[in-house]
C-alpha cells in the first residue's frame, strides 16, 4: 500500500477523520510515546482508540476497562484522557478490580464530551472536568439528573420510572413506564379465545450508582402488576454523561411465572411525549434499513393538489418550522383542516428478515401501508420543531419479535412504545418442548443421553429464573433533527460506540493469567494457525446468519452439531442444538478478542455474553447460581451445573466495558457454594447410590465444579465486592486443601464443608481425571491464581495435572500407581503442555504440545492431517437456504481448537515446528 500523503494526513487530522494513530504519534506526541507499545514501560501511557473506525458522532459517551501491570500504579491513580494533538478530554475513573498488592489491575474509565477525534491516549495525571457536570440529587421520592444539557426525573417510587425529561425549560417527554401484556393461554390455530391483560411495571426500590462529574447511573427494580398481582421481576439502569442530550437503559427482566399459564403477548418501554407544535410542524421519522427513514408530517403539505410553495414543502421535509399559513398559495391555507392528520404509526419486526409499516389517523379508523422492507434498525423519533423524542431499541431485528409504536401524535400528547416483544406476534411461548416419555426414574432418564443426548427430567424443562437484557437509547432534541443527525443516532442504537486499548496494551498487563498474545505471522508456521483461527471465527459468525439463529432468547448462541445427512445443524436433536457454552466457546472468543482487537470478534463475544449469562443460567428460584447443559432450549437438559453459569465467561466483557449488569450476575454467584445442597450434579452418575448432600461433606469435583466456584471467588475478591473477604478466604481455603490431596487435582473431588469453606484431606490417593475437568475454565482459572497467590503446592499440583494428562499411560501408571483410563480432547489439552512448559522451563513438554495440537487423535479436534480446512457450497433442494457448509467443524472441537491455539502461540509459540 503506498504512504498516505502527509498534506492528507494532516487536513483529515485537524477535521477529527479517521487517520492511522501511529501517524498522529510521531507528528502529534513526545517522542518517547511514538515507541511500540509492546515495548512500554509498566506505567507508559495506553493508546485508546474506536473499535469501530472513526466512532460515531452521536456518542453520548462511552465507557471503557484498561488494564495494568501489576504494581505499576497504586490503587488511588489518576489518569486523564487527551487527543493525539494533547487536548484534555473530561474523564471519569474508578477501579474495577486489584492486583494483592493493591495496585491497578482493571480501571473503567468514562468519556463524554470531547470525543471527537479517532485516538486518544491514556495517562496518569489530573483528569479534565467537563465544561457541563452531571449532577445527581434525591429529595424525596425522586432522584433528579442534570447532563448540563438536559434533566431527567426519575421515580423511586409508583410507576413512573421517568416521572420527565426536560431540555431547558421544555418538556420533551414524560411518564416513563414499563408495560406487559399477559395472556393465560395460547389460542392453537383458530381454536381458542385467548384475553389479554395489562401489568405495568412497579417500583420497589431505585438507587444512585454514580454521580458524575462525566457519569452518572441509577438503578431501578422492581416488578410488574395489576391488582393483587406482582410478577416478571424487573432491574432498569439510566446512564448519563455529562454534556450529553441523550441517556441509555440496560433493561432485565427475569421469567418466574409459570410456563403453562404466563404467556408474554407484550413487553415494552412506553413514554409520552408532548405535541406543541401545529399539526404541519409537528414529524414522524422512523429507520428502516441502513440509512432509510419513513420521513413524514403530521399533517403533510407535500404532494397535494394546491401547492404551498416550494419554500414551504422543503421546509416541512427538513423538519424545519413552516413559513405563517397566511403568506402560503391561499387555496391550501384555507383548507388546512381538510387535510387529514396522521397520529399513530406502527413498524413491527416479526422475523430477522422482515418488517412493515402502517399509519393510521386515529383509533376507530383503518390502517394503510406505509412500507416496509428486511431489518429495521429499530429506532424513530417523534416531535416537532420545539422539541422531540429520538428513541431506539438495539437489535431490534436480531432480536425479534419487536416493535415501535407512536401514537396519538396528532393530539396533545404521543405515546411511544419500544415494545422488546411484539403484541402482534405469537405470545412468548416457554413450554417445554418435550415430554420426557414418562421416564420418572434416573435409569430411564439416562436413556436419553443415548439416544438424542439429552438427559429428561420431569420439572427440569424450566424457565422459571432465566433472564433477558435489552439496551434502549433516548435523545431529548431541541427541534427535528436534520437527516445527518438522525442517521448517525440510527447508528448509535445499532452499534454503541466503544473506546478500547489495542492488544499490546492488553497483552502487556498479563492480565487473565497471560494466556494471550497479540496475532503473529512472522512465520509461515504461525500464520497457518493464525489463518485457520480466523477461518473458524468467519465461519460460525456466517452460519448464525445463514441459519438465521436470532430471535429474543436465541440471539448470542450458536449450536453444537451439525447434521451432515441434512445439512443442516442438530436445532431438533437434543443434546446437540443450542451450545449453551459447551467447553467454552466464550473463553475462546475473548481471547481471540483481547490478542486481535478485531470489533467483529468484541460484537460477537458480547452478544454471547449477554446471552449465556441471562438466558443459559437461572438468577430465581432454587437453582440460581446454576447454568443449563446444551439442549433444544436453553432449560430444557436436567443437568444444572456451574460449568455453564461460571463468572469465568463474563469477566472479560465486564472489565473491558465495566457493565454493572454483568457485574451483577458475577456477584450474584459467590454463594454458589450453597447450590450443591440444592442439586447434586452428579446425581445420575454416582458409585454411591447413599449419597446426600451434607453441608458439612458435599462432593465437589475440583474441575468443573471447583472452576465455576474459584471465577466467582476471584472476580469477587479482586473487585473487592461486598463479599470480598468471604470470596478470597474461600478461594485460598480450597486451593490449600486441594493442594493437600494425596493426588492433588488427579483426585478429582473432595468433600467440601460449607461453614469452612475447606476441602476434607482424603485418606487415600484415588485418580479420577476427566476430559471435561479442564476445559471450563479450569486451565485459566488456574493461571489466574497460581500468578496471584503463592501456594507452591497448589501450583505443584496443578502442574503435575498440565504434565500427565497427555502423557503415555506408562508415564501415569509411574506416577500414580494406575493410567487414566481413555482420554480424548487431547488437543484441547495441548496447552496445558504449554503452560507447564513454561513453568517448568521444560523443551520437551513444548515439543509434547505442539505434537499433540497438531496431530491425529480419533473422534478428536481439527488435526493437521485430515481437514480440510475449507467450506462448501450447498443449495437447494438440499437446504431451505443456499449457503455453505463444513461438515467436519463442532462448536467443542472449534472452542478447544482455538483456546489451544491462542494459548500455545503466547506460551511456546517459539517453540512451533516450521
């Protein structure tokens, strides 16, 4: 590629576009800071950029995680953000997590105004104050927030979560609510006459979580009701920053009605929104796909059979206020009134693929099509030129079915709907899908692993306790925002803009256990690894568009198997449909993040998060703390269990984006302990048939189990949550008394005591290693610990694990007095060959690692010799859709391919043959 021209460089530097930030270094920054940043000194400053090219101009704000070394920066820092020329841009810091040192390990850090630029640096020194704090204040039974640039009144209390927005002293929206619609059957086919009810949504409690001056947050919960009746638990949080005429809401829900008579017909966000302005100053714009908007009056003077001038129809279509009447073509003033006025719209997205639009003048009166088209991006404004409300909802498609609403805009006051479910789609359906063919023993219950690898339990099949998330943006306007505006607000909602620190930075930290390096061809051998990693990422991020795996529990999965016969993935077959986290497509996915900075990745990983940590796990009920294995849907399979609700897949998106709603459910899981009281995970399995959970003598294995435990432990600690002093006493409890087995982890389970937190010491060595024991976080939880506490022993034994899981059965049997038994996964488990060739500082163990990454093991991985390595075409009558297809490709073998790819390429990557 030739070089940029420096006169090009430096006009597109001065009007903010988007210029390469090496280039901004060398003109813009020290010397010192032009160095490459894997080269940085511990507490150098970090580089910041979009992870989207350029940003969007609309942000409100953003807020972003940076890690650092350990004890490179005492635990009261502060820093300040500045553009490559060295303009200060306010900024908001707080820790999100410690190092036991206490010195950094995780800062969050918010930027609002000023963000105007691709590239930022981040430094130590005294943070700029915005021009315009937000400002919080409470009297009462009401919190109030001022951005400097408009004031919301929140509820603390009633049904009003937003009582007003106001900009200046006009009102631009009020009584914010939640609204569901529930229905207490399903009507099958034209049988049935299925009624309707309204709860709306109750305020049991608000609080304020940040004051400013750049950011502000307050929570809300509560839970939805009408009469006697209280239901569909809610937790609502309004972001501010500070400037900024916009603020957003992270909206949960969590399901604990009853699956046979709670059916949604309708869940959404409603506010009203005054209407000052005359009917021909008053307008509708509403986004279809891209850059499309519906862009209409009220009452319209375009395209009628009297023309009011030019000046006049131009102005009505910018959004602008209309010229007096009376200077207007006279033969249209004069009958204004006959020309009708348009108030109520509706653009309903009932599949990924398709939505349409309707307008009506009133209520009484009939629709008529307005238009319609493939994936709406979900957002629309209503106002006139004094003021009005842009609203969006995110994945509005990808989440479907959704709907916007407006009415009543030609009257005193519109009423805007975000509707997270569509009342005109079928009712929110969470049936168990399956009736387990009557098998009420564990003997029965089991035969259906054999044949469609799902394990049926009469009562298991429930939702009650899985949660959903959904992401709103509202902007208060001061006017109709010209095109420009509403196109960029459109893109906001679909792509919230986020600043990052690029992999050097990340890598530099060694921060989760320094399992990740940034992408390196250097060498032929490396960018083999390096291409197939980027060939299997492609390839399931086409096949969730292809298979059209969308829909509001759905979007974020992906599914286990495919079906070779069909062409098709095993959606109907039991244990082989949704994933559900199944050997850690999460870990793998974040890391691939964190070493490549690829914004596909960071998107994809995010919506992964948000769906296997609300809608795989339960958060009510008695099996709280608990994930579900994969199944037709996301409850259906008994087994509940801490290898699928692990904190160990959200930390990575909580720190880089500091979202206190996964904070939340990390939170939430220190107590998880307590769960094996509740359901013993290895119920169906177990030698001893006598087995009761004793809370002073529960059986916990140290590998799925103990990992689930020890993330939980460790996010809590180093966030020093609440229950900090709880999580680390626990999480050193445990790797002390596992540590002290006759076999260390080998042993495979102890008996654990609730009050002490401590595994009882066997009387006698036994060996129960499983494939699956590592490959749920075990190997990075591991590193964790073993960098942040210093038990020798425990580290002894951990390594001992890393070295015979994939050593000859001779090797075992010397060690431990028997072999394993029949291991597969073996290059899953490559990389705990790295990692204890690293430990060990041992060429040999290296060499082991490469070896079994890459060679043949039977029904197990991508190995060198047998895949192809390529997609094919396939098309119809073969599929419903044409597209592509490798058959050879599993969500568990890609998983464990690329976590042992990742992690032997930052461990011994030296050390690759070729």
């Amino acid at each position: 590629m030739p070089p940029i021209p420096r006169r090009n460089l430096l006009k597109a530097a001065a009007t903010g576009a988007a210029v390469p930030f090496s280039w901004l270094l060398a003109h813009n920054a020290p010397k010192a800071a032009a160095d490459s940043p894997a080269g940085k000194a511990a507490d150098e400053p970090v580089d910041i950029t979009w992870l989207e090219d350029g940003g969007l101009g609309a942000a409100a704000g953003s807020t972003f995680g940076v890690p650092w070394p350990k004890g490179a920066h005492p635990g009261d820092r502060t820093f300040a953000l500045t553009t490559a020329d060295g303009t200060h841009v306010p900024l908001q810091t707080w820790a999100t997590a410690y190092w036991p040192d206490g010195s950094l390990k995780w800062t969050a850090h918010a930027a609002g105004e000023g963000l105007t630029g691709s590239a930022y640096r981040l430094t130590t020194g005294t943070p700029a104050a915005p021009a315009k704090k937000v400002t919080v204040s409470e009297s009462g039974g009401r919190i109030t927030v001022d951005t400097g640039a408009i004031r919301a009144v929140i509820g603390k209390d009633g049904k009003q979560l937003v009582r007003s927005v106001t900009r200046g002293s006009t009102e631009i929206a009020r009584d914010g609510r939640l609204v569901l619609l529930r229905q207490g059957d399903v009507d099958d086919g034209d049988h049935g006459r299925a009624a309707w009810e309204r709860f709306d949504g109750e305020i049991s409690g608000a609080k304020v979580e940040q004051k400013g001056p750049v950011r502000a947050v307050v929570r809300i919960d509560g839970k939805h009701r009408k009469g006697r009746r209280a239901w569909l638990p809610f937790s609502v949080r309004l972001y501010f920053y500070a400037g900024a005429d916009s603020f957003r809401m992270v909206h949960t829900i969590t399901f604990d009605g009853d699956q046979n008579k709670d059916f949604i017909r309708g869940l959404g966000v409603r506010f009203s929104v005054p209407m000052r302005d005359a009917p021909y100053d008053r307008h509708i714009r509403i986004a279809g796909e891209g850059k499309g908007f519906l862009t209409e009056a009220v009452k319209g003077v375009t395209g009628l059979r009297r023309d009011p001038g030019a000046g006049v129809r131009t102005a009505q279509v910018k959004g602008e206020k209309l010229p007096d009447p009376a200077g207007w073509d006279q033969r249209v003033t004069s009958r204004l009134h006959l020309i009708p006025t348009w108030g109520d719209y509706t653009l309903s997205q009932l599949s990924a693929d398709g939505f349409t639009l309707r307008k009506r003048t009133k209520p009484g009166h009939g629709w008529i099509a307005a238009g319609g088209g493939g994936r709406a991006s979900g957002f629309g404004y209503v106002g006139g030129v004094s003021g009005g409300l842009s609203f969006g909802l995110r994945d509005f498609w990808e989440k479907f079915p959704a709907q916007l609403d407006i009415r009543g805009a030609a009257g005193a006051e519109a009423e805007v709907t975000l509707w997270l479910w569509s009342p005109e789609a079928q009712p929110m359906d969470l049936r168990f899908y399956h009736d387990g063919m009557g098998q009420d023993t564990y003997p029965e219950q089991l035969e259906g692993l054999e044949i469609t690898y799902e394990d049926y339990e009469p009562g298991f099949g429930t939702p009650y306790g899985i949660a959903r998330t959904s992401e709103l943006t509202f902007w208060a306007n001061a006017a109709t925002p010209d095109a420009d505006t509403l196109v960029r607000q459109a893109a906001v909602v679909r792509t919230p803009p986020q600043l990052a620190a690029g992999p050097a930075d990340l890598a530099r930290a060694k921060v989760f256990g320094g399992l990740f390096a940034p992408v390196d061809r250097s060498t032929p051998a490396k960018a083999k690894v390096e291409d197939r990693l980027d060939f299997l990422f492609d390839y399931h991020k086409g096949q969730v568009e292809q298979r059209r795996w969308y829909g509001f529990w759905d979007y974020g999965d992906i599914m286990h198997t495919y079906d070779g016969d069909r062409h098709q993935w095993r959606y109907d077959v039991g244990g082989y449909a949704w994933d559900n986290s199944e050997l850690s497509p999460d870990l793998w996915l974040w890391l691939a993040y964190l070493r490549s900075g690829r914004s596909d990745i960071f998107r994809f990983a995010e919506s992964m998060t948000r769906h296997t940590g609300e809608v795989d796990a339960y958060h009510l009920g008695k099996w709280a703390g608990l994930g579900t294995r994969h199944g037709v849907q996301h409850f259906a399979d008994s087994a509940k269990q801490q290898r699928i609700s692990t904190a160990l897949y959200r930390r990575f998106s909580y720190f880089l984006t500091a979202d206190e709603r996964i904070g939340d459910i990390m939170h939430a899981l220190v107590d998880s302990d307590e769960t094996f009281l509740v359901l013993d995970p290895q119920r169906k399995v177990r030698d001893d048939p006598d087995y009761e959970p004793d809370p002073h003598a529960l059986d916990i294995g140290f590998g799925t189990d103990w990992s689930g435990l020890a993330g939980a432990w460790l996010t809590e600690w180093e966030r020093r949550g609440p229950k900090a002093e709880k999580a680390e006493a626990r999480l050193r409890s445990t790797m002390e008394t596992i540590a002290a087995q006759p076999n260390g982890f080998v042993q495979g389970s102890g008996l654990y005591d609730l009050d002490t937190g401590k595994y009882a010491i066997a009387d006698r060595p036994k060996v129960s290693v499983s494939h699956l024991s590592a490959v749920f976080g075990l190997v990075e939880v591991c590193a964790e610990v073993i960098d942040l506490i210093d038990l020798p022993k425990f580290k002894e034994a951990w390594l001992d694990y890393c070295r015979y899981y994939n050593a000859t059965k001779a090797e075992q049997k010397a060690r431990y007095g028997t072999d394993f038994g029949s291991l597969i996964l073996v290059q899953g488990h490559s990389r705990l060959d790295a990692y204890a060739a690293v430990q060990l500082k041992d060429d040999k163990l290296a060499a082991r690692a490469w070896q079994k990454f890459t060679e043949y093991h039977e029904g197990d991985g991508y190995p060198d010799a047998t895949i192809s390595w390529k997609s094919v075409q396939v098309e119809g009558p073969d599929v419903l859709e044409p597209g592509v297809e490798a058959a050879w490709v599993s969500t568990n073998a890609t998983a464990q391919y690329g976590l042992a790819a990742i992690q032997n390429l930052a461990l011994v990557g030296d050390k690759l043959p070729g």
